[in-house]
C-alpha cells in the first residue's frame, strides 16, 4: 500500500518573513506550482476523524491523498489518478481508489458521500536544509493568500529542533499555524457569513 508517516513542523509567514526567506534561503530554487481540491462530506466526517482528503495536481500528475492522525504526525495514503479520474472526482463522481478507499472504509465514510469543496493552488520552493527539507510556500485561495514554511525530518526530535532554530535565527515568532485544508475551510465559513 502506498503510505507514508508524514513529520511535519510549519509557521505562518508575514509578507516580509516570506520575502526574507524567500531572498536569503530560497533565491536559487524554482518555484512549483501545485494545486490541491479537497474534498468532504456534508456532516464533515472527515473533519470529525481529524482527517482531510485531497488531490493534489503537480506536474500534470494528479495524487489522491487521504490525510489521518499518526502518534508521530500525520499517516498519509495515496492513489495516483488518470486525469479522467480526477474529472470524474471533481463532478461528484468519485471513482474506485484502492488504497484511499481502504482506509476511508475503516473511518465508516462512504464514498459516495464526498463532495468537491474547492482548490487551494501553492506556489511551492522547497531545498534540503540540515538533513531535512524545507518548503516555502504561498497560497491562493478564496480571495484571500498566505504564507508558510514547512518542515519535514524523518523524526520528530531533529525537526522540532532544526524548525525552532530556523525560526530564531530569522527572528519569526512561533505560531498556531492550522494545515492548508483548515485555513481553507475557516476561509470558506467567513465568506458565507
């Protein structure tokens, strides 16, 4: 089955933090664009099972990535989808998955209960950085955009470590930074009000 155990660290970036690490760490990297389309149920039971369901597009590829708690950061399970397929997802038509549907039937949620909610796209820089990875990212969605840099280590010690010395050294305060889909869904609430 195609997982992964996602360690992940991330901080929301002002304009200027942005534009500061983006000239001093990231000038020599190329920018990606990607865009992911998310997806949920009417009574929001992935929301209820902490979990988030999403296709990213990246390089003409489409990957269907179902997102669930993990005691060391987040369990992520793939499929990669036919760009027929993402269509079909993005219509109301959600089509066999094997290994997303696998783990969405152990959170009792029915397929076809998904509904396409809405896109994200990222324009996405991303270098090693002391045997982890680094990404800066911006992102446009809802009429609104943000900035962030991420974190990744293959433990959660080293990251923790690497991402607050990171932080200091540029002199960005820590803070409470909810992943993509959520900034996505309290945008998404504020507009309808």
């Amino acid at each position: 089955m195609s997982q992964e155990v996602e360690i992940e660290f991330k901080n929301l970036l002002t304009i200027q933090e942005y534009n500061l690490l983006a000239e001093d760490l990231f000038s020599q990297t190329e920018m990606i664009e990607q865009i992911n389309y998310y997806f949920e149920t009417d009574s929001f039971d992935l929301k209820v099972n902490h979990s988030a369901l999403r296709i990213r597009k990246k390089n003409e590829t489409y990957t269907l990535t179902l997102k669930e708690p993990h005691p060391d950061g987040l369990l992520e399970t793939h499929d990669t989808l036919t760009e027929k397929e993402f269509i079909s997802w993005t219509s109301g038509k959600p089509t066999e998955a094997p290994n997303v549907m696998k783990q969405l039937k152990q959170l009792s949620v029915d397929l076809s209960s998904l509904n396409y909610v809405g896109s994200m796209t990222t324009f996405r820089k991303e270098m090693p950085y002391q045997d982890t990875l680094i990404v800066l990212d911006k992102s446009i969605y809802l009429d609104t955009e943000d900035a962030e840099l991420e974190l990744e280590a293959a433990s959660k010690h080293h990251g923790e470590k690497i991402f607050n010395s990171l932080l200091a050294n540029y002199h960005i305060p820590v803070r409470q930074t909810p992943a993509k889909i959520a900034r996505f869904f309290h945008q998404k609430q504020s507009n309808s009000l």
